[in-house]
C-alpha cells in the first residue's frame, strides 16, 4: 500500500508537501470525520483499524485514535492549508497536484476490483477540476503512449477542508501512476523509472 518513490516521481521543482508516515498509521487522504469517509466502514477512515486483505491491523480506542490524528492528521492539514493559502493571497489560485501509485493487482480492500487497470489514472472533482486540465493531462500521457482513464480506478483528488467545494480558486487534480510502469514487485527501479518521471514532469509543466 505505498506510494514507493513517489516522493522523488513527483519533486518537478515545485512547492511540495509530503506526508512523513505510512498511510498505515494514518492517512492524510480520507475525511478526519469517519462519519463523511466512505472507506471507514472497511476500517480504512483516517487512522486504519484493518489491512489491505480485511484482516485486523490493530484495535484501537477513541482516546489513541484522536492521539494519532493530532499527531500526524492535523499539522499536515494545517501545513496544506496554509501552503494554498499562500498561494492564493500570490497568484490569485492555487492548483494541487495530487500525486499516488497504484498497484498492478487490485488490493482485496479497493473498490475497483477490474484487473485490466491503465497506466495511469487522472483522478477529477466536479467543483475543483477545471474540465481542460483533466483532458490536457489525458492527452498528454495518451500522446506518449500511455492506457489512461479518468476516475478509474481510483477518483476524487485533495482540497483543504477551508476551500472545499467552496472556492474555485483552488484547483486540484490527481495523478495515480500504475507501479508496474517503473518499479518490479520486489520493488527495485526498472528501466521505466526515468521515463515515467520525466513524462510527469512534463505533464506538471504544462500546468504551471
């Protein structure tokens, strides 16, 4: 379930933030409200309470949970929040590029369980997505040779809760890169490795 190299995949030059601890631990992506996170009820909210396969990673109580989210959940929001913030008070908006990898093989825990998966998968917000950044990122990876589907297998990308589907300002997109494209399951780089980092470079430049 991690996001190997993609710390390195997605550093083009730009402000970056990144989480410093496994998603396993807690996970910056889902809703810190269990109530509004749709992946909770597979004991997947912001703090984990199960493994990829459904088996129990931990019980946890309310105490320890509300610990770790002010730990590691809140300081990364507050970090991204003030991050978009400043760049709107800047330029006047702000574009988050949402960067993940996915797996060859669905995860028993995921959704989407089609096996037949693209190279690459631009994640949209109806509110957030601007249409012409997902379709120029689209045709960009196409155009170099790429399978790509829009919200599949995984959709959605990040906003900060303050500007969430509240403020068109701030734009966000998702790029998921499938793991097979540059990394072997024994998770050493492949050849594809210098390619795939430079095409999201090249993807990303023409956002800016």
């Amino acid at each position: 379930m991690t996001d190997h190299y993609c710390d390195d995949l997605y550093d083009t030059g730009n402000d970056m933030i990144r989480f410093p601890i496994s998603r396993l631990v807690c996970d910056p992506e889902r809703f810190r409200d269990d109530a509004k996170e749709v992946m909770a009820s597979a004991g997947m909210g912001a703090v984990y309470t199960a493994c990829s396969d459904g088996t129990e990673l931990r019980s946890i109580t309310a105490v320890h949970k509300e610990e770790i989210l002010t730990r590691y959940y809140d300081p990364y929001h507050k970090e991204f929040e003030d991050a978009v913030e400043n760049k709107i008070k800047s330029y006047g908006k702000c574009l988050i590029i949402d960067g993940h990898s996915f797996p060859a093989v669905p995860l028993p825990y995921e959704l989407e369980q089609d096996r037949n998966r693209p190279d690459i998968c631009i994640g949209t917000d109806e509110y957030h997505t601007p249409p012409e950044i997902g379709s120029l990122l689209y045709h960009y990876f196409t155009e170099r040779g790429y399978s790509v589907e829009m919200n599949r297998p995984f959709a959605g990308c990040i906003v900060p809760m303050k500007y969430y589907r509240s403020d068109t300002r701030v734009m966000s997109v998702m790029i998921e890169i499938n793991r097979r494209l540059y990394i072997s399951p024994d998770i050493k780089k492949m050849p594809g490795y210098n390619r795939i980092k430079a095409d999201i470079a090249g993807a990303i430049g023409l956002l800016d």
